[in-house]
C-alpha cells in the first residue's frame, strides 16, 4: 500500500502522526537557546614560550624560528604567524574551519616535544593556549563611585565579582579600573645608607616579623593545650616600630628610614563611564556556554547586587552582547511570521477557497517545527542561519502540497469522490513531486560540503532546507491527501459573498492567462526576435557587474563601536587621560546617539585576564561606544564612525586611532577591511615601504584607520654595568640588576592580612627619590663583604631605542598596513591599491599581499563558485532523469542565465554589494528558478504527448501553468520581502540576500515564461526534422 | 446466468462493489488496474505521463433477473459522473461448475 493510500484509509492515525511531530518540534522549541551564529569552534591555537632576557631578535631566532620551523608541519594548517617580543614568542596558528580542534592541539603537543629539546636551555615549555569567540566578553559593567573610590575594589570583588562568578556558565569576572590596596614603605637612600641598611635587609625583617606561627602543643594536668606566637600585623602601623637594626647602640626603626603608606597600587589602568571615573566589570563566559542564558541571569542578580553595595556606588550597563543577539532574532522571527501572512494571503487570493488554504498552509507549521527537532538533536540554537532558513523555506514548503491539491481537484471536478480522488490524484502526481523537491534538495544539501568559514555558516541552512523539503514533501504525499478526502466537496456551492469578492478576481486572473496566451502565440511566431531580445539582456546585465562591488559580509548595525587609541610610546598616562577626556566630552555633545561611553587607560594589572590579554600601556586607551538602538536614530553606525573618525583627525596627540564597527566582532558584521602584508627580512626596508604603502592608502576615496602593525622603537633606559668592574666589588650582575629592581620596582616582602584578605607589602624607594637619572646612578649596590658600591661607579646609565616586536607570517617577517573600508565596495579599494602599489618601488626581497578580510572573501567566493558548479550539474542530473533527455534540461537551464542577471540588475539598482549573504540568494535561486522551467516543460511535453502540434502545445501548456508558476513564485517572493525590506536589528546581514532572490525570481520567472517556450519550440522543430530525416534515409536505403 | 464486464474509473470502485452488493451480486473477480480507451469520446486510461488516469475491470456472474437492475444502477452512476467513463458489457454463460 502506498503512502497516500494507507494516509487517506487511516485519517486518525495520520493526523496523530504529524500532531506527535509538531509536539516533539515545540518541545525541541522550548529547548532551543537563543545565539547570533551557529556553533562556530575555535580554529586558531596560540602557543607562547617565554624565554627570559632575551631580545627580541634573540627571541626571533632561538626559539620562534625552530617552534615555526616543526609547527608548520601540522595538517590543516592554513596560515602561521608570530610575534616576538621582548621575553615573549607568541606563534599563532590558524587552522581551516571546521576541524577537530582537539586532534589539532595533540597534534601540535606531539610537534612541540619534538623540539623542545633543541630550544634554549633557559627557555620555558612552550605552552598551547586556545583562543575562541569565548573570550570576547559578553557583559561590560559601568561602576560609578565617589567616598568608595578607595576602597572599591575590595567592596566590588565581594560584593558583585564574586557573587557573579558563581553563576553557571560564567567563566571568568575581572575589575579593572578600580585599583588594589597595596601597602608602600617608602625608604628614604639617604637615611638607610647613613644607617647602613639596604632595601633587602628591611624587606627580609618585615618578612620575619609579620608572622604566625604554631609551637607545637603540650599538656597541663589533664588538658592539651595549642602553643602559638601571633605576630602578624593587626594594622599597618604596628610597622613603624619595628627595630630594623641598630647604629651607634641605639635601635634603628622602620619609621626613622622609612614612611608607611597605607593606599592603592601605583600603577594601574583607569576606567571612565560617560567622562566619570569608576571601574568597569568584565564577564567572560565559560566556553560553550549561551550568552543569551547567561546574560539573562546576571542581569536578574544586579538589582539585589546593587542593594549590598554602598549607597555611592551605582552599576550600569556598558555593553551586552546578548542584547543584540535578542533583538536580531525578535526582528528575524517577526520577518518569519510576516513571510507566513504573504504566503497565506497569496494561497488564499488564487485559490479561493478556505478548505484548500488550510489544506496548504497547514504544511507550513508542520514542516517548520519538524526542523526543530533536528536543531534540538544536534545541539544547535535558534540563530540568524537557522532562522532565516525558516523564512527562505516558507515560500517553497507550500509548492508540493499546491501541486497534490489542484491534482485532486480536478479529479474530484471529473467527478470522483474526494476519498479516491485523494489516492489517485496523489499518485499521478507523486512521481513529479518528488522529482521537483530532489531539484530542491540537490541545490541545498551541498551547502553541507561547503568548507571553510562559508561552509561553517552555511552547513545549518542546507541541513534545514533539506530537512524542511522532505518533511514537505512527506506531508504533500500523505496529510495533504488526507485532509483533501476529509475537507474537499464533490459540488461547491460559492456564496454571495465570495462571488462578490472572488468575481473580479477571477476575472482579473482569466485576463491575465489570456495575456499571457496572446504574448507566448506572438512570441512563439517570432522566435529569432525573441531570443535576440532575450540575449541582449542577459549580455547587457553582464555590463552592470563591472558596477556591482564586492565584499564579504555586509556591515550590521549592533549599535557597538570599540575605539582603540595610541598616544606615542612613553607617554604619562595622566596625559592620555586628559586628552581622552577632552575627546569623550566632545564626542557626547555632537552624538547624541551615544548612550554610553567608556574609556580605559593604563598598564593592566597581571591578574587581570581580559585587560592583559588585550593591548594596554599607559600610553594606550581603550572605549567602547554604545549608541542607541538602530531603529531609534536616524545616522547609521557607519556614519558615525565616519564622523568620528574626522573628529579623530583634528587630535594629532594621537599616534594612532581606530574606530572598530560592531565592536571587536571580527568579519562577520563589523566593517570590512583590508589588510596589505609586506614581507621582508630588513626592517628599515619594510618599514619605508610600509610608511609609502600607508601614504598611498590614504590618498584612495573609501579608505579610513590606515594602520601600521609594527610599533615604534622604543625609547629606554639600560643600564650597562661593566663585568670587570664588578667583579672587581666581588658582585655579579643578577645582584646588581637584583638591587635596581628592588629600589624602583620593588621588592615584595610580605602579606598583609585583614578580614580574610591579604595585600601586598612592598618596600621600594620613596617616590620624590625615583625621579632623575642621578637617583639610578646613586643606588648602592652591597657585596656579600657589606661594603656599598655606586652604580655610576660599575656601569652606565644610557638611553637606548629597543626593536619593536618582530612580527612574522607563513615563517617571514612581516608588517601588515591594514585600512578599513568606508562607503564603498571592497573591491574598489582594493584596485585602487593595487594600481598605487605596481606604481611603488619596491626593494628586492619585500614583497606586498592582500589578506585579511579580502582573503576571506576571495576564498568564499571561490568556494561558492565552486558550490554554484556542483549545484548546477547536480540538478541538471535530476532533471534529465526525470525528462529522461539531455535537451530539455539545458533549456531549463538557460533560466538561470536570466536568474543570474536579476541578481545584478537588482542589486546595481538597489546599491548592494555582491556579498557572500547575496551570493547565497544567487545560489539557492539555482533551485527555484529551475522549478518553473520544470513545470512548464512538463506541461508541454504532456500536450505534445497527447497529440497536440509543437505550437498548441506551448501555448496551451504555458496557458495553463501559468497561474501554478506565478502562484509558486510569488509564495517565494513574498517570503522573501521581509526579509529584503527588514529595517530591524541585524537585518542589513540578510537583506541582501533576500534582494537577490527577488531580483532574480522576477526577472527570470518573467523571462523563463518566455523564452523558455520559444527556445523548446527551437529545439522540438529540430528534433522532429532530424527524426524525418532519418526517416526517409532508412526508407530510401530499404529501397 | 450471465456475465457482466464492467471497466471503470478506478475512482468508481467502490461505488460498484456497493451496487453489486445490494443486488445479491456475491461473486466476482476484479482487475484493480487495467488500461485502455473508450470507443467515442472520454480520456484514455493508460497510466502514462500524458494519460495518468487508470482503469479497473470487474466480471460478475449474475442471475438472469438481476442483470437489467444492475446496468440500470451503474448507467446511473455513469451518468452522474460522465467524465470518468464506466461502461459494462453482459453476455452468456454457457456452463460452470
């Protein structure tokens, strides 16, 4: 028994079938966390070996060099690159997308045993560091304090870091800008070297002094008793009166050398909320976890966090990430719900009857919710991917159940019962369903082979696709049928009502198949005209392209802009400060978009993850900007950067400036840039060709942010002791270099512990005594005879300029000048660059290449092109087998051509960029556009197959499919027209995509009504000549 | 006793059965799909691309007093739905066993 046969004997069990499906899908629903992307794994490993004192060419040479030389063995590698540093080599590997990171990191584990023998002996084990989108912070918290100030890092560890950090899936909580206690004893050189005491000796007695310790335990009588000297200081005072020696028989105390100065950490980076001093709150998730939960649980504790705090002290948001993801998906889910009211609208208005709307429609839930399970079993969310493979698939889940209805239609009009007309209707029909959803499939399942980035994004849409058009399809050969014995009548009766309102729209209908039949009878009469025409505008599309720019995604307005500053190298970082201040209030009048903005400036503290990991000095100042929602401001976020960066422009404190879109997102969604990597040994070479290539970007229209990624030299003081000298004092260098740390950096002698907490006791030179280059030359330096000796006195104090990082990609030095584009195409910019650097000059040995965001592209295009070719040969393979000829489906086929140039039509007109989202449309129009040539090929040959002439057959075939292919394809294109009109959060991501496939749809469904009949009656005259042909030449041979 | 042929829609199928029942008709042998074309006018039953439409075949051996009621029956339902052909064809039987 067939599918529909046992569907239409078995209502019951039928109809509970597809109710268990929708229960398990909205089950699956409920279950479904909410992100921006599919699941996309890390595929970059980090791998830093420290090797202390060394340069950063000794670094370069001794141990980056042998690390790349084994990594850049490992499979799937696609690009290595490293930084060497001073102390540091950091060797970035970035691997191709989509491979088991796990596998890769043994991998590269196996490759560092390897060598690390052969690396310096003082060389720490390299370590393996993974670095995912799990560290860009998901919430940034604003602090605003007052009389806290001084305390507030230890009122905000306790009160709101440590409580957040117990919520699950948070990863890791970090305060910057409130700095810690720390407890300074200011010696004063001339007392201790008048007492003849030395930092070391006066950190060693704090050391010993401030101690707790057990003796052991012993008995009195009967009872146990504890021993136990408490010595610890109880407050920061007691130190005053500790006896650090003794001179002239008299006790020295701390306090007669030294002052005791309870208060915060000398250096530490500073937070500013809209222009106020504070702290900022960083919360990173823990890997895998949602953000969306995540965010959702922390915003629900600040308001009890808020009333532990003290009243001064106020929490606000900076920036939360999840926040955007929400609004994305609202507004997608919305485009959805709206593409379901057109398709419904569309099915309603031809057909007319309420019973057969349902009858569709009802496949559209079904098919929908179907695909949730698969998201639920395979771990996956409701994202921008998934969702909008809901929105493309709405128009064409309905195409199968059309097909199946109007069958059983006109055999219920023939006069069978709705019950047999149901199975025999089904079943004529069900071969040729089947057929057009294998087209379908055949264009979206290879989105799963895709590789790459693309093919990480893109996997889920042909997954979802192909899952939603076979659950379609199963539901057109076994619900539809069903429903149609149960709901459709032998005789309908039409009411005043609907005659009133479908009168004229009949009518309209009727006129448009007669149109439509006068056109094709004229245009089958002139066929040479016709397919003249036809070309013309295909070739002429194809003039449009070189006006079309490309680029890789488009940019999405999250309302986000990180900007990222650099005064020069040894600035104070009271000048950075004042200077960003002056920038910030500037910035708050003229936008008052900016709802809030906060800056950080400083050295970051070790133990701060988020802040060292990023790039931070006191010459350094990072912000971030979060302006109003999009929908609530009339400039766009790229206009405002824009202007901001004009701003930029007018304060030449700043060395370098950045203004990032979207954040620190990366590719997808923040603006496009393009990165030019100069390779070449010698550094005064590369860095003049970076210094023309940079004056060369800037000169082009659209460029903005021209960067140079190598530093400058930095200005320092070295100090070069003379080893004869030394040894001649009976001292070696580590103590002598030993002694300078410890009187400007200073020597950490021991803990000081208050309500469970423990703060840093450090002794170093008074501040006023750290000043001038005499105070490092005066330091006393003791042998292990006690006898003091002058730094002056056995070396030299001399500035000295340190190489920058050495930078190195694919195993040769480097300096990437990167630009970001603004307001036009990539591809402009691009050209233009190329055109300024054939005219550059160029030393032998340095050579420039694009990567970046451009790479990327190219390498998505490629891949997609690729994807398009393997679309195209699959589904002619389909379509021949179905037509069981190799003429008909090229003719189908030259639809495309037509699909192809709608694309670029509507995109030259609309503005859009040929992007990877708009190249995705091009590809999925692969499917749909051939559906139509299908139908009407079918049709066709159905007519000649009952004996109609060439002609009639056409004219009659396109007569009456005209309405099925106008009804499937405005189903599809009113689908999409949310999608491409979308003004909501993150719509600019798939709004190109939805005008490619309108533009295309159109334009080719128009044409394919067409040419697609003139092209058939072309190549059917032939065959039937050629046929005669033959014929008569057996005939006359048999004579 | 005689035997009627009877060819078919198959949409008429169940239909038929109904009328042969009601008329004590127990006995029958059925085709479920069978192709061919009326003789005048009517869509041919092929089962092919261009003709998807497929027909079924019923001989019944009836009592000679029943066969009039029964083609009375089924040119009714002919008549009622003339589009999907139904026609019936009665002759002798000469001997069985």
């Amino acid at each position: 028994m067939s599918l529909y046969g046992s569907a239409v004997k078995r209502p019951i069990m039928t109809t509970l079938c597809f109710v268990a499906v929708v229960i398990l899908g909205l089950f699956s629903l409920k279950t479904l966390p909410i992100d921006l992307y599919p699941d996309i794994d890390t595929n970059t490993l980090m791998v830093m070996t420290t090797y202390q004192g060394a340069s950063a060419q000794d670094i370069e040479q001794n141990v980056t060099r042998p690390l790349e030389n084994v990594l850049n063995s490992v499979n799937d590698l696609k690009h290595i690159t490293s930084k060497s540093r001073e102390n540091i080599s950091v060797i970035t590997l970035e691997f191709e997308y989509g491979k088991d990171i796990d596998v890769l990191t043994n991998d590269v584990r196996d490759k560092l045993d390897l060598v690390s023998s052969s690396l310096p002996d003082d060389a720490e084990t390299p370590i393996i560091f993974k670095f995912s989108t799990d560290m860009i912070p998901i919430i940034l918290l604003s602090v605003q304090a007052d009389e806290s100030m001084p305390g507030l890092y230890k009122i905000l560890d306790e009160a709101v870091a440590n409580p957040l950090a117990r919520v699950n899936g948070v990863g890791s909580v970090s305060i910057s800008g409130a700095p810690k206690r720390e407890i300074h004893i200011y010696v004063d050189p001339v007392r201790l070297e008048a007492y003849n005491l030395t930092i070391e000796q006066i950190a060693s007695i704090v050391a010993s002094e401030n101690r707790n310790i057990p003796g052991g335990a012993f008995d009195i009588g009967s009872d146990t008793y504890s021993l136990r000297v408490q010595g610890e200081f109880a407050s920061s005072d007691e130190m005053r009166d500790i006896v650090v020696g003794s001179y002239d028989g008299r006790n020295v105390f701390l306090r007669d050398v030294a002052r005791i100065d309870d208060s915060l950490e000398e250096r530490a980076q500073q937070t500013f909320n809209n222009g106020v001093k504070g702290a900022m709150i960083v919360i990173q998730k823990q890997s895998g976890a949602n953000s969306v939960e995540i965010s959702d649980k922390v915003l629900k504790m600040l308001p009890s966090l808020q009333k532990r705090l003290p009243s001064d002290v106020k929490l606000g948001i900076i920036v939360d990430t999840s926040d955007n993801i929400r609004n994305t998906i609202a507004s997608l889910v919305e485009t959805v719900l709206y593409a379901l009211l057109f398709v419904v609208i569309v099915v309603f208005f031809f057909l007319g009857r309420w019973r057969a709307t349902l009858i569709i429609t009802i496949t559209i839930p079904i098919s929908l919710i179907a695909s949730f399970i698969y998201l639920a079993i395979t771990g996956n969310s409701l994202n921008i991917v998934s969702l909008s493979a809901l929105s493309i698939s709405i128009g064409m889940v309905v195409d199968d159940a059309i097909v199946v209805l109007e069958n059983v239609t006109t055999h219920i009009e023939r006069g069978s019962d709705p019950k047999q007309a149901a199975v025999h209707g089904t079943n004529e029909v069900a071969v040729s369903v089947i057929a057009s959803t294998l087209t379908l499939i055949a264009v979206f399942f290879p989105l799963t082979l895709v590789t790459g980035m693309t093919g990480v994004l893109f996997r889920q849409l042909g997954w979802m696709v192909t899952i939603m058009m076979i659950i379609s399809t199963v539901c057109a050969l076994s619900l539809t049928p069903m429903l149609c014995s149960l709901l459709l009548r032998r005789a309908t009766h039409h009411g005043k009502v609907y005659n009133a309102l479908f009168g004229p729209v009949n009518r309209g209908l009727d006129a448009f198949d007669n149109g439509y039949g006068r056109l094709l009878t004229w245009v089958v009469g002139h066929k040479l005209i016709t397919i003249i025409i036809c070309i013309a505008t295909f070739v002429g599309s194809l003039f449009l392209m070189k006006h079309v720019g490309t680029e890789f995604f488009p940019t999405a307005d999250d309302g986000r802009l990180s900007v990222n500053l650099e005064l020069p190298i040894g600035t104070r970082v009271e000048i950075a400060q004042e200077v960003t201040e002056r920038l910030v209030r500037q910035w708050q009048e003229e936008y008052p978009e900016i709802k809030v903005i906060n800056f950080t400036v400083g050295t970051a503290s070790s133990d701060n993850t988020f802040a060292s990991l990023s790039d931070n000095g006191p010459h350094i100042v990072s912000m971030n900007v979060k302006l109003s929602d999009p929908g609530l401001r009339d400039r766009g976020i790229v206009e405002i950067a824009g202007l901001m960066r004009e701003d930029l422009k007018h304060y030449p404190q700043y060395k370098k400036a950045q203004v990032r879109v979207g954040g620190n997102m990366g590719a997808m969604g923040g603006q496009a840039s393009v990165d030019f990597e100069i390779y070449g040994y010698n550094f005064s070479e590369t860095d003049s060709v970076a210094q023309r290539l940079k004056r060369a970007l800037e000169a082009i229209p659209g460029t903005a942010d021209v960067n140079i990624s190598r530093s400058d030299y930095q200005p320092e003081y070295q100090v070069d002791f003379d080893r004869e000298k030394l040894a001649i004092y009976g001292l070696n260098l580590q103590t002598a270099a030993t002694y300078l740390r410890n009187r400007i950096n200073g020597s950490t002698a021991s803990r000081f512990r208050e309500d469970g907490e423990e703060y840093d006791i450090k002794v170093l030179y008074d501040p006023e005594h750290r000043t001038s280059l005499d105070d490092i030359e005066n330091i006393l330096i003791y042998n292990s005879a006690g006898k003091g000796v002058r730094v002056r006195d056995v070396g030299k104090v001399v500035e000295r300029f340190t190489p920058p990082t050495i930078e190195r990609k694919d195993r040769e030095r480097i300096i990437t000048v990167n630009t970001v584009v603004q307001d036009v195409p990539m591809s402009e910019v691009v050209a233009a660059a190329q055109e300024a650097i054939d005219k550059m000059d160029i030393p032998q040995g340095v050579s420039i290449q694009l990567a970046g965001n451009y790479e990327d592209q190219q390498d998505s295009f490629r891949d997609l092109l690729m994807l398009a070719v393997l679309i195209i040969i699959l589904v002619y393979i389909v379509m021949a087998a179905q037509f069981e000829s190799y003429t008909y489906p090229a003719i189908i086929m030259t639809s495309l051509l037509f699909a192809f140039s709608g694309v670029f039509i509507i995109l030259y007109l609309s503005g859009h960029s040929l992007n990877v989202m708009s190249m995705i449309g091009a590809i999925m129009l692969i499917g749909i556009v051939v559906k139509n040539g299908i139908v009407l090929i079918d049709y066709i040959s159905l007519n000649r197959e009952r004996g109609l002439s060439i002609r009639r057959s056409v004219i009659d075939g396109g007569k009456s499919r005209l309405r099925p292919v106008v009804m499937t394809t405005l189903t599809t294109i009113l689908g999409m027209v949310p999608m491409a009109v979308g003004t909501g959060q993150g719509a600019e991501m798939w709004r190109p995509m939805g005008t490619a496939v309108i533009g295309g749809l159109t334009f080719s469904t128009i044409l394919t009504l067409l040419f697609v009949p003139v092209l058939y009656c072309v190549f059917a005259h032939n065959g039937i000549r050629n046929a005669r042909r033959k014929f008569h030449k057996s005939l006359r041979s048999k004579k | 006793m005689k035997a009627i042929l009877i060819t078919f829609d198959q949409a008429h199928y169940d239909h038929i059965i109904e009328i042969l029942d009601r008329n004590n008709c127990r006995g029958f042998t059925s085709w479920a799909q069978v192709s061919g074309r009326g003789s005048n006018d009517g869509e041919p039953h092929y089962g092919s691309h261009a003709w998807p439409s497929l027909a079924s075949a019923i001989i019944t051996m009836v009592d000679d007093h029943r066969v009039d009621t029964v083609l009375g029956r089924l040119k009714a339902l002919d008549d009622e739905r003339p589009k999907l052909g139904l026609r019936a064809f009665v002759w002798d039987v000469e001997k069985s066993i």
